[in-house]
C-alpha cells in the first residue's frame, strides 16, 4: 500500500520551489522521516540548469561535497550524469584546489526527479504558490493561485528567480521566472505584509548556439582528466566519458559590434537598472569596463550527449536578437554559428538575508525557512547548500533536537551562510575559496573527514559510511606515522634515486617524512622508491597525508587562529538585547546590531560598520551582565 495515502493531509513540511536548494531541502527533510510535500511550477523542471551546464569550480566545488559529506545528494545525481571533469588549479596549492564537472543538462533534470520521486515520504505536487499561511505567529502551510491551501509544520522557500521575475532581451521584456516560465507574482506581496524586507537582484545567461555550425579548427579543444574520478565520496571513482569543451576569444570585431550597438543594450539603456553578479559581467558590461582589453576569453561547452546545443560560456548578453546574432559571428571559430536559443537578463525580488538565523529559519515567522537565490545569492551550488541546511533544520526543529549550526571555520557552507547574514549585499553572493579565511584546512578533498560526523548526527549518513571515514583518517595518520619511520641514508644508490626524483641528494639520515617537506618531492614518488609496501595504500590516503605533512606548519597556524578567534563566538548575544540601551556604541552599531540581531560576539564582529571598540563595549556589557547574574544567583 502507498505510504502518502495512508497519512493525513497535514504535511511536516512544504518546500516551494523544485531547483537545486528545494531539492536538497525536500530530500534531506523526507530521509529524516518527515511527510513532505514539494510544490514547484513545472514538475517537469524540476533541478534545472538554466545557465552553466556545470556543477563545481572554486569555491563551490567545496560546498558540494561538504552537502556530500552530509548525506545530500547534489555530489551523486553529478556523478551520474557527467560529460567530463577536471581538477581546477592542479599547479596551484590544495587550499585553490577543486572538481568541476560538465553536465548533462536533461539526464540531471530527469535523475534528479527519479531521486525524488522514489524517496519514501516526499509528494510532489505542481502549483504556483501566492501565500504562505500564518497561525499563531508561525508558518503553518502554503496555498496556490488555483486555490488549494497544503498545512504544514513548517515550510522551506526556495523560490530561485521567480518572484516577479522579468526576462530582457534588448528593448523587450515580460514576465517570467526563467525562460518560457511562469514567474510567481503574488508571493513577493504576501510576503512584505508578513513584514519582510525585500529588495531586487538580476542575473543573465548566454546565448546557445547550434553545434552542427561550429568551426572547431578555429578553437582551442578543452578536455576533461584521463583519471579515475568522481564528485561524491560515496562513489567509486572512474575514468568519465570525455566529451570536450572548446575554448577561442572575441576580438576587436567583437567589440566594435557591441560599441556601436551599445544603447541597446539593456544596462546601458535602462531596461536593466538592478545590480547582477560582477563576477559574471555580460560581454557589453566587459567592453565598458575594459576598454583596454582587445580580448575575453569564451569557452564553448555542451549541454548534453545527445543535443546540438552549446554554452557559450563569458559571451553572456541581453542585446537584441539580431546583434546577439552578429556579435557571435565576429568570434573565431563561430562565423557561421547559428544561435538556436539567445541569451537574456531577469530580473527577480530577493528577501535581504539578515532577516534569518544561522539556521536560515526566518527571526519574523517562526518555522519559515528561506534558502537559494531568495536569499540573494547566485549559483546552483549555493542554493543546494542552503537548501540542504534549512531542509535539516527544519527536521530537527520538528523533531525538537538541537539546530544544525555549521561555522566559517568547520565549513565553507559556514562561510556562505555567515556572509549572507552578517555583509551588505550589493550583487548576487557568490562562493570564494577567497571568501574562506580558513580555506586551507576547509578544502575540497577533506570534506568527508570534516563533515561526516554532522551527518551522522542528523541521521543522513549511515554507520557504515561514517565507519569508512573513520578508517580513512585513521589510515592516513598511519602513513604518516610510516612515512616518519622509513629511513633514507647516504648513499650512492639512495642519492641517485633522489635525483631521478629531481630533488638534491643527501648527506646525513633522514626520512621520507623529511623529504615529502620538499616542494619538488611527491608522497608517491617517495613511497615508489623507499616504501616497499607502496601497493596498500589509496591514493586519496596519500593525498591528505601529502598535504598534511607538506603544510603543516600553516595549517597549524590556522588551527591556532581558529583556537584564538573562537573565543568571541562563546559569547552569545541574547535575542532580547537593547542594543540602543548600550551606552559607548555608536549609532551605526546599535542600528546595524539591532538589525542583524547577531547570535554571538564573533557573528557581530564581521558586520560591516561594526568596529573594534564596538566589540569590546559588546564584551564588557556581557561580563558585567554575568557578573550581576552571579551575584543575584
């Protein structure tokens, strides 16, 4: 017998919303044995690439394994649905390190719902919501524009970029959320009478071009690695099909079509008056900005094994059809490219994100979450990540167990959701390894060792998986061990092996442990050549052993500093606070602080305006606070 129909029509929890953060949200909530229902305007769309066909990068590559490490489900639909992956910055130290992976568009959409729709307890329902119901202060279900109201215990937006969502292309626009989508219209008013601050973002996407008109001998061919790989921890690694990427460059052509075209271009117009992403500006925005470059790199990718349709990656425009058309025409390579779809901007309302706690449940409505670009970042990566951490939370609340509460020096997932709430958006948020003070010890290829344990706590990752990292960590300090008791003395023999491995030979004993140290030296050269019982170990072992001992001393510094800094996040601030009560803040501080309504000192200290004295004030009304307590007590 179906298990939905044997339940009530009470549901614990109502995601809005079917890309990347609602289907982490959904998924992780359903598997912690929560009823929940997700509601998105198209079923057929659920998990929706509308950009980049591309999963990982710097940065985001992090937050998707650090979901993996988890139990969430990004990192596993990715290594289904492949086309090829590379290691970015292999040259570079292991902190700037990390996968990214080109997509199968379709075959993720159609994983994705597969995923959902065989998860025990999760219903899928198709519907534009307009209102989040209120009871008793505290969000209680959801209704949709044909008319049905869904009651829930909680409820989890994540409403991408479709609240009043408005497509551009040159002087044209109407409504919608992504192309041929309808947007959400009414929602964005349901929400400012719930008392929300909302403000507007706008994003862009490239044209597609057809790949039957591509000269390829005009491009740079692009290919994936020849290894053994893969995006979650819990897959085996193997070599992918490889089907590559293409890189070539606009020129002064380019340029003058888009100078001499300029006013109909959208920011130059005033169709387009909201801020997008900088990391991500379109080619007009590029040729303002820099004048001076004669060229922009544009790599062309696919969107799938079985389509002609192709990404033009940094060609991204709002221009006119027909100047789209003839700027893709200057570029080498595309002379004859026909675009089969054409790039457009949209424009979309965002709730200002200090408006949530760490657990990105609303401060106004008790048991309303918000995650993805409703919280007004950018990128598939960052809303799955947020959608992950409030589709958990919400579980725990429920089920009245201690909140999910990742840090910025556990996680970059930390780092993202502490920006968001403690730094003055100007542009959609985008993930940085920069971003991450702490990125050396937050990388990429120790995340399961990192975040494993939060999974298993929440109840996400099995004992078994958590029993395999366990060992893993275990095995690396092992080598590590190892590598301090294998001798290497002064010979001729060991010196000429040293000098096949291109580093200088030695004079006195020492140890591999000592000669990994060397920046030229590699843990699987040295175990090769000095270890006879090189064929044990994995190579994701040799990997962290390798950093760990190569860069220990600055991981240990930033361990010390983590040790140091922690102290200010032991001090909590009270929800209750009076901030403009606290006399030697200055205005901007009791403003910003009576905002934000930091939860610790720490949190408080990042706030933009928020200066050191500020914090000492904060610290010494603490203290005298607890004194007073002491005494009273």
């Amino acid at each position: 017998m179906n298990i939905l129909k044997e339940r009530s029509s009470m549901y614990d929890l109502i995601v809005v919303g079917g890309g990347h953060g609602g289907c982490e949200a959904a998924l992780a909530a359903a598997r912690m044995g929560l009823y929940t229902l997700l509601i998105t305007i198209n079923i057929d769309r659920i998990a929706l690439m509308p950009c980049n066909p591309a999963i990982g990068g710097l940065g985001k590559s992090q937050l998707v394994r650090e979901i993996d490490a988890m139990g969430g489900q990004m990192a596993k639909t990715a290594d289904r649905t492949i086309l090829q992956i590379k290691t970015l910055n292999k040259s570079k130290g292991p902190a700037v390190q990390a996968l990214r992976a080109q997509i199968d568009k379709k075959e993720y959409e159609i994983e994705m719902k597969k995923v959902l729709e065989k998860t025990e307890g999760l219903e899928l329902r198709q519907g534009i919501v307009d209102k989040i119901l209120i009871k008793d202060g505290r969000a209680a279900g959801v209704r949709i524009e044909s008319g049905p109201g869904f009651f829930s215990k909680s409820v989890v937006v994540t409403a991408g970029t479709f609240l009043r969502g408005r497509i551009i292309i040159g002087k044209k626009d109407y409504n919608a959320g992504r192309m041929g989508e309808y947007p959400a219209m009414d929602l964005t008013e349901n929400l400012r009478k719930i008392g929300f601050e909302i403000d507007r973002f706008q994003t862009a996407t490239p044209p597609r071009i057809d790949k039957r008109t591509i000269d390829f001998s005009g491009t740079i061919i692009q290919e994936g690695d020849r290894e053994p790989l893969s995006f979650s921890f819990w897959d085996e690694e193997k070599i992918h099909n490889d089907l590559p990427c293409y890189l070539t460059y606009t020129n002064r052509k380019t340029h003058d079509v888009i100078a001499r075209n300029i006013e109909s271009s959208p920011i130059k117009s005033g169709m387009v008056e909201t801020h997008g992403p900088r990391h991500c500006p379109s080619i007009d925005r590029k040729v303002i900005n820099f004048p001076e470059k004669s060229r922009h790199p544009v790599f062309i990718e696919p969107e799938g094994a079985v389509t002609n349709e192709m990404y033009l990656q940094g060609l991204t425009t709002s221009m006119p059809a027909e100047i789209q058309q003839e700027i893709v025409n200057t570029v080498e390579g595309l002379e004859n490219a026909r675009i089969i779809r054409p790039g457009y901007a949209v424009e979309y309302d965002y709730v200002i994100p200090d408006q949530f706690k760490l657990t990105l449940e609303s401060k106004r409505v008790p048991n309303l979450y918000f995650a993805g670009q409703i919280l007004g970042t950018s990128g598939y990566e960052e809303a799955a990540a947020q959608g992950f951490i409030a589709g958990v939370n919400a579980a725990l609340k429920i089920k009245k167990r201690r909140p999910l509460i990742l840090t910025r020096d556990s996680s970059y997932i930390g780092v993202l959701i502490d920006d968001l709430l403690t730094k003055e958006l100007t542009e959609p948020y985008r993930m940085y390894t920069s971003r991450a003070e702490y990125r050396l010890i937050l990388r990429s290829d120790n995340a399961d060792i990192r975040m494993a344990a939060y999974g298993k706590r929440i109840g996400l990752i099995t004992d078994r998986e958590y029993e395999m990292v366990i060992k893993k960590s275990e095995r690396v300090s092992n080598l590590i061990s190892r590598l301090k008791n294998i001798r290497v003395n002064p010979s001729d023999e060991n010196n000429k092996k040293l000098k096949l491995l291109k580093t200088p030979g030695i004079v006195g004993s020492t140890n591999v442990y000592h000669l990994l140290k060397r920046p030229e030296t590699s843990a699987g050269d040295l175990i090769e050549v000095f270890d006879s019982d090189n064929g044990s170990y994995d190579k994701k072992v040799i990997k962290q052993a390798e950093i760990s001992i190569k860069y220990k001393g600055y991981i240990n510094r930033q361990l010390a500093e983590v040790k140091k800094l922690s102290g200010l996040e032991r001090f909590n601030l009270p929800d209750w606070l009076d901030y403009f009560s606290i006399k030697g803040l200055t205005y901007e501080a009791r403003e910003k602080l009576s905002r934000v309504r930091p939860n610790t000192v720490g949190q408080a200290s990042r706030i933009a305006g928020i200066s050191p004295a500020d914090i000492s004030v904060l610290m010494m009304v603490i203290k005298q606070r607890a004194l007073q307590r002491v005494r009273s007590g």
